[in-house]
C-alpha cells in the first residue's frame, strides 16, 4: 500500500462531503484494507456517465489495496428511495428489479476491477429480516431526526403525504452497513442524509461507526453555464439527458460534442483521467484562442476510448466529422418521439418533426435522396428508426435543416 498522505491526497480529491477525516486517516495508518461500500439500486437497466464519478473513486480505493463491495438494492428499490422527490414513488416489482440488476454488473466492471470487486445483494440479510427485528431497527431512530432529511421535511411543512415505507429506505439502507461492517460508505451528495443514518446506527449495533463520503452529482447533457454556474438536473435516463456507459461509440461521442462549451469543464474535472493541472492547461490554451469544440472531441475520445476502444473512438469522430463536413448549427433543435413498437418509420419522424408536411411528403423526400441520417444519405424510404436510439436528422441540401431525435 502507498503511505497514508498519498492515499489521503488521492481519495480526498472531488470529494464534497467527508465524515470524519482524522478516522479515515487513522483506519488507513493501520495498514488494514478497509471495506468500502456503496450501494446502486436497479430501478433501471442502464448505468450512465453520472454513476462513474462515485464508481471512479470506488476504483481508486481498489487500486489503493482496500476491498471495494459493489451492492446491488435488490430489496431497497423495491422501497424506492425518495431522495429528491416530492410525491410517492411507484413501487417496482421484483421481476422488474432482478431484470435492471442483471446489466448492472456488467456495465460496473467497464470501471470497477471485477477481480477485487465484491458484489453482494441487500436482500441478503434484510429478506431475512422478522418483523421482531424490523421494529427494533425501527427503534434505533427518530421520527424528529428522520425529519431533518430536507426533503420530510419541506413535505411535513407543506402538509404533503410522507408514506410510512418511505421512513423505512434510510433505516434498511443503513442496516446494509452493519450487515456489511463496512468502514467506509461512497455515495452522491443527495445521498448524504441516508449514509449519515448508517453511521449513526451501527455503534447501535455494536460496530464501529462507519466514515461517509460523498462525490458531486454530474448535471445531464442539457445543462448550462448561468452567471458562472453550471445549472441543471442531474444526468438520469428518466429526465433523459444522459450519455449511457454501454451506448454505441458514435451516439456516446456525439451526445459529448453537444454538451454546452462552458459545461465540459465540469464534465472533464469528474470524468475525465487527465490531471486538474492538465485539465487547466486545456483552460488556458482555449482562452488563448484554441477551439473549444477540439479539447471538447480530445475528452469524448477519451471516453469513448475508454468505453469501447481507440479505434472505436477514432471512426466515430470521423463520421461525426464527416456530418459535420457540410456545417453544423451553432444549436440543434433536440425532440423526442414515441415508437411505434420497437421503431418508428423516417417518413413520420419527419412530419412530427414539422420538417416534412405529411408521412408521404416524407418518404418522398427520402426517395428523393433529401435526407441524410447521422452523415449519411438514407436510401430507404421505408427506413425505421429503432427504439432508444438518437440521431442527428438533416434535410435539404442547399437550405439545409437540421434535427437531434431520439426515440423513446
């Protein structure tokens, strides 16, 4: 193992909230590998770029020679966390748990080191839980307490319905620490409430208290840059503004191209293995006069690369050079449409888009060799455009028209 100063430096860096470093520091002197967990709950089949900031410093405490445990909520997203929601959750099925959870894994280990990775399932311990045991772990916490939480409370104080179940996601969350006698919990800053429950609770069951740390929220691709601020929501598939892990390298490059110059910096210090020095370095050659599209395509590559391969990231920057040959708009119009099935006909995109006037007028203008997808000229004009993908649409040659679609 490194010396405790380097591992300090290492693991302290993007962190926002840390309890307690003087215990991290003295559990890391021992020279014993410490047991580091964070939890994912499986309420989707996809992992995004938003998850691999805290999976990022999961593998620096791996690299570091500490035992990483990759936990899968089976049993907590069946509760739902309501973090950051005002209204009820809907409450997902196992069936439908088990299905998100089989992806996850997978996609986790494109960043975690899946030989030093330690993956267990909540439900584990908490499906053996009787009803003698769920009360006492119940008895471990206040109501007063639970209602520090800002989202209870802004509800309690709006006289907005707080379900009962809902109390009860911080409480089992935390019984997965003492489950687990974790030494260490890594979750996002909307996710600090609930680790502090785990560290309150488990010198309640005779463990030592567990140290919390969380890493900052990624804003999803549609963010902006207000007053020096980056601004937006955080990346989730629901709010869809998201660069899936697992997305085909040219929709994953190009879905970075299009994120706002001034937020790419915010993405680049989270996501990127450059050094904030270099990062920096970046900064300065732009406001020198560099392009920032050019330091834009040096981080999409990288991640990419990363993803997938070099030559991947290398032949979708060359298509979507080769779109962007002929000049792009400084803004795209971006819309979404439901398929009909698994896919959707060209023809109808382009009249819901209101770049054709009619499904007919649509297919004759790709009859016609009028519209070009992602840089290609489409040839089809009975061409489908499948489910859960996202293209850059142009039509016409001389004024030319251009389209972002996604189809959900």
């Amino acid at each position: 193992m490194r010396s405790a100063e380097d591992q300090l430096e290492i693991l302290c860096r993007g962190v926002v909230d840390l309890h307690v470093r003087a215990e991290l520091e003295a559990r890391i002197r021992t020279g014993r590998p410490l047991r580091v967990k964070a939890g994912f709950d499986p309420t989707r089949p996809d992992l995004h770029l938003g998850h691999t900031v805290l999976m990022e410093k999961m593998r620096q405490f791996q690299e570091l020679g500490h035992q990483v445990i990759f936990l899968v909520g089976d049993f907590t997203a069946m509760i739902g966390d309501p973090t950051g929601r005002n209204d009820l959750r809907p409450r997902l099925t196992r069936e439908e748990v088990m299905a998100a959870a089989e992806t996850y894994q997978t996609q986790a280990f494109k960043v975690l080191d899946k030989q030093k990775t330690e993956v267990r399932y909540n439900s584990e311990w908490l499906g053996k839980l009787d009803p003698a045991q769920l009360i006492d772990l119940c008895a471990k916490y206040t109501v007063a307490r639970m209602l520090e939480r800002d989202d209870f409370s802004k509800r309690f104080a709006e006289q907005r319905p707080i379900f009962v179940h809902e109390f009860l996601y911080p409480l089992v969350q935390a019984y997965d620490s003492v489950a687990l006698e974790a030494d260490v919990e890594l979750g996002g800053t909307d996710q600090l409430f609930n680790l502090l429950v785990g560290r309150d609770i488990m010198p309640r069951y005779g463990k030592v208290a567990q140290i919390v740390m969380t890493t900052p929220i990624l804003e999803g691709t549609n963010a902006r840059v207000e007053n020096g601020k980056v601004v937006g929501a955080k990346m989730s598939k629901s709010a869809d503004n998201y660069v899936g892990i697992d997305e085909p390298p040219f929709e994953m490059l190009q879905k970075l191209l299009l994120v706002d110059d001034g937020v790419i910096w915010r993405y680049m210090e989270l996501l990127s293995a450059r050094t904030s020095a270099e990062i920096a370095a970046l900064r300065a050659e732009v406001a020198a006069g560099r392009s920032v599209v050019e330091v834009k395509e040096l981080f999409a590559q990288e991640t990419v690369t990363r993803f997938h391969s070099a030559d991947a990231a290398k032949a979708a920057l060359e298509r979507r050079r080769g779109v962007a040959a002929g000049g792009l708009p400084d803004v795209i119009e971006e819309l979404s449409f439901d398929a009909d099935g698994d896919a959707i006909g060209i023809g109808k995109v382009l009249a819901l888009a209101g770049l054709a006037k009619s499904n007919g007028e649509g297919m004759r203008l790709v009859k016609g060799g009028a519209v070009h997808l992602d840089g290609e000229v489409v040839k089809d004009e009975k061409a489908r455009l499948l489910k859960g993908a996202t293209h850059l649409l142009r039509v016409g040659s001389k004024n030319r028209r251009f389209l972002r679609v996604t189809i959900k």
